[in-house]
C-alpha cells in the first residue's frame, strides 16, 4: 500500500495489501 501500493509492491510489509 501507500504511495508504491498501486504500482502493485510487494514489500515485506504491504505483500497482502496493495493499496
């Protein structure tokens, strides 16, 4: 999520939610 949630980042944190 957050400012890379819509480029679809599947950080460690926001895997789960991509916002």
């Amino acid at each position: 999520g957050g400012a890379g949630g819509k480029a679809g980042d599947q950080s460690l944190f926001e895997a789960n939610r991509n916002y």
